[in-house]
C-alpha cells in the first residue's frame, strides 16, 4: 500500500478531539511513509489532516471541485492539486489514486464518498480496504445502523467484516494497511 485517501469534514466539528484525530493521523500516514490523498480544503478536518502529513515529509494530493475552491478554499501548499468539474469526478479521481480509504467524523459529502468507496468494492469495480477512525464513538450510530442491515439480510456479514473501525487513527491505519495486503 502506497496511498491511503482520506475522507472527512472540511469543517472543524464541535470537538477537539476531531483535530487531534485529523493531526494524528496525519503524522500516522507520514510515519507509514504513505502518500495522502483528500478533498483539498485547507480549512478543517481536510486542512487539518494534509498539513500534519505535509508537516511530516509526504505528498499529499488534493482533489477539489472548481465550484468549491473558493468556498471550501484550496489548500495552497500542496504536493498537487486536482480541480476538478464535478464531485464524481472527484470520487473517481480519489479512488485511482488511492490504495485504501478512510473516513474522519465529517457530514454528508463524507458519508457520500465513503459509502461510494465501500460500495464499489462490494461491486466488485476495485479491490480496496476501507475504514473508519471512530473518534469518540463518532461512527457508533452509523454502525450500529449498518450492523441492523446485516441483520435483516442487505449487507452480508463478510462485507461487513471488511470495514475496519477503530477509535485511534494509528490502529485504524494499522487495520487498513493489513486490510488492504489480505484485499490485494
């Protein structure tokens, strides 16, 4: 595994523990020496988790929505910068670059990319590992909703089984990057 593409909030939240999770785990994916891939903002979670892993010596590549370039303002100080015309493109671009995802505590574009990412393996269009950094029980409500879906027969247990969460973002990566070896 070479690069791991990280979805999250391009807002701070109402928690510091987001930011030091972000911060964490930008320093975990320099400590692996993986390349960073995320949605390009300088401002929250995004800017927060690209200048710990810039900060750290990796490249981090952004990939932002012309229309959100100014909005969510592009971070200028990146290994490289995709803009972009539309968020499925984005998605797509993210996806090819990256060799495994994992989400941070964000909103619906996070949920919406994450999902993506997990549905398309479970497709069988890419073979890669997927996770969460369940910051504070963050992700806890959204698990149990999915663990609800496995239990009425949508989601079968094995798909379920490869989505890694932990609480810690250096663990979350660990799982992931040994995710993504048994996936490959």
């Amino acid at each position: 595994m070479n690069s791991v593409a990280v979805f999250c909030g391009s807002r701070d939240g109402n928690s510091s523990d987001f930011l030091r999770a972000a911060t964490e785990l930008g320093e975990a994916i320099a400590e692996k020496n993986l390349r960073l891939v995320y949605g390009g903002s300088r401002t929250g979670l995004m800017g927060t988790v690209a200048n710990a892993a810039l900060s750290n010596g990796v490249e981090v590549v952004g990939v932002l929505p012309r229309s959100l370039a100014d909005k969510e303002r592009a971070h200028p100080g990146l290994t490289e910068l995709h803009l972009v015309e539309s968020l499925a493109e984005r998605k797509q671009i993210m996806a090819d670059e990256a060799d495994a995802f994992l989400a941070l505590p964000g909103g619906f574009g996070t949920l919406d990319e994450v999902f993506e990412m997990i549905t398309w393996t479970q497709l069988g269009v890419q073979r890669k590992a997927t996770g969460f950094v369940n910051t504070g029980g963050f992700f806890d409500h959204l698990m149990a909703s999915i663990y609800l879906q496995v239990d009425a027969g949508f989601i079968p247990q094995e798909q379920l089984d490869a989505i890694v969460i932990d609480a810690t973002p250096a663990e979350a990566l660990d799982q992931l990057v040994a995710a993504a070896s048994r996936i490959s």
